[in-house]
C-alpha cells in the first residue's frame, strides 16, 4: 500500500448522508448546532483509539447466509484489519489520524471504562497522564448529559438510539519526518439521537482536525490537536428521513474500525 501522491486520500467508505430525520423537528437550529459544537470540542480532547492496533468489534458472521448481520449501534463492526501497528511513513500517518477520527466520534467515549482503553491507547504516554481527570469529569457532568439526550450513566431514553459517528472524507500530511506527522483529516460528524420522541434529532457537521502526531514505540501517537469548522458542503434537496428509517440504519448498518 504506496502512498503515492502525498496529497491524495484513498478511503474505502459509503458516501456520507445526514439531514436531520423526519418526526421531530429542530425548534431552534442554532441549539441543535450549538449542542453538537460543544460534544465535537470535548469528544475531541481524547482524539479517540487507534482500532486498527486494538481491533473492532469482536462479532462475526460465521455464516454468509445469516439471516440477519449482527451490528452494534454506532459502534464500529468487522473483523481486525491489520495484524501491525501503523506504518512508519505518510500514510500509516494518515491511516493513524483518520482512524482516531472514527473513534472520536464513537459513543465509546461515552462509557468509562472504554474511555480510559481509548485514552491510553492514542494519546503519548505522558500525554494521556493528563487527559484522564479532565476527561472523566467532562463525560461524567450529569448537566452535559442532560443537554444532549443522556441519562448520568450516557444512556439514551426508552425507546431513542444515541447516534455518534465520524466519517472521514479525507486526509492529507502537511508536514512529516520520521519522528513526527502532522495530518490534516477532514469529516462529517453525526450526532443525536433518534427516535419519535426525540428533541435532539440526528444532525450532521463538517469539520477538519489537525493531528499532531509522534513515532513513539513503534506506532504514531497522538501529542496534540487543533480543530477548525468546515470544508461544509451544500446541501441538497432531500427529504428527511423518518424517526424509525434513522433508528433502523443506525442498529443495521455498523461503522468502520478503518477508514484509510
């Protein structure tokens, strides 16, 4: 896998999609807005899990025929991609970033336990020293997540599926030497929660991350980050889905564990 020319981005994934889902509509565009601007700001102090060094989802389809693919949702389906850490060049710098991008957006960051697997599986050493705290008491405030949908234990409502994904669109290495990458990865974020009932429906978001990135035992991690709005892409003229059209694809259609 050459990396040719180093601004191109070669990813392997299905074509993005999000307008806000039919049902409940969004009262006030600007608090919808706001709510996924504040989860993006803090999902992004953990800059998410290298899943291609840790693996995805560990269920599998044993047989081709099954009747029915067993997914989780929103969480990342398939089997370990790689047996490796990430090459030492740009584009297992890049791989490196991207897939941190897939993890950022994960509702895993939602769960303690993960939380802490993601922490100090991404992030340098001394780094992740000093995420863990503020991390912890971020994801833990009751008045967080009150705002976004959530019980105190990051749960969704009866009857609601909670929608956290990141789908990177690209990526591109703006400086690289062989102890440090700096990676520009540009994606669309979907974050809310589906369901009839829901006041904080399923929107979309674009954004561009710049990782910071160090070649520390054998694997590319993450020293630090900057994030910027946009490239945003115009809209088209499509109809919303419906409440349970959104839920369904959410339940049926996992995320990937390797965008790049």
């Amino acid at each position: 896998m050459s990396l040719g020319d180093e601004g191109q981005t070669r990813t392997r994934l299905p074509e993005g999609g999000g307008d806000v889902y039919g049902g409940a509509r969004r009262g006030g565009r600007s608090s919808s807005r706001s709510l996924v601007t504040v989860v993006g700001v803090v999902v992004l102090l953990i800059a998410a899990i290298a899943f291609a060094n840790r693996g995805g989802d560990d269920s599998s389809s044993s047989s081709p025929s099954a009747d029915k693919p067993k997914t989780s949702a929103t969480s990342p389906t398939g089997t370990k991609p790689v047996q490796s850490n990430y090459a030492h060049d740009q584009q297992g710098a890049q791989s490196a970033a991207a897939n941190y991008s897939v993890a950022l957006g994960s509702s895993d960051m939602f769960n303690t336990a993960s939380r802490h697997d993601i922490v100090n599986a991404v992030y340098a050493p001394d780094v992740a020293a000093t995420r863990l705290s503020a991390l912890d008491s971020a994801y833990s405030s009751e008045k967080f997540l009150t705002n976004i949908g959530l019980d105190k234990d990051g749960r969704a409502p009866n009857g609601q599926t909670f929608v956290s994904r990141v789908v990177p669109v690209g990526t591109k290495v703006t400086a690289f030497s062989a102890g440090a990458a700096t990676v520009d990865v540009w994606y669309t974020s979907l974050f809310g929660l589906s369901g009839d009932s829901s006041t904080n429906p399923v929107t979309e978001s674009w954004y561009t991350t710049t990782y910071q990135l160090k070649w520390i035992d054998n694997d590319w991690k993450v020293t630090d980050f900057q994030q910027k709005d946009g490239p945003v892409p115009v809209g088209r003229d499509q109809k919303a889905s419906t409440a349970d059209d959104m839920t369904k694809a959410v339940e049926e259609f996992g995320g990937f564990t390797y965008a790049r």
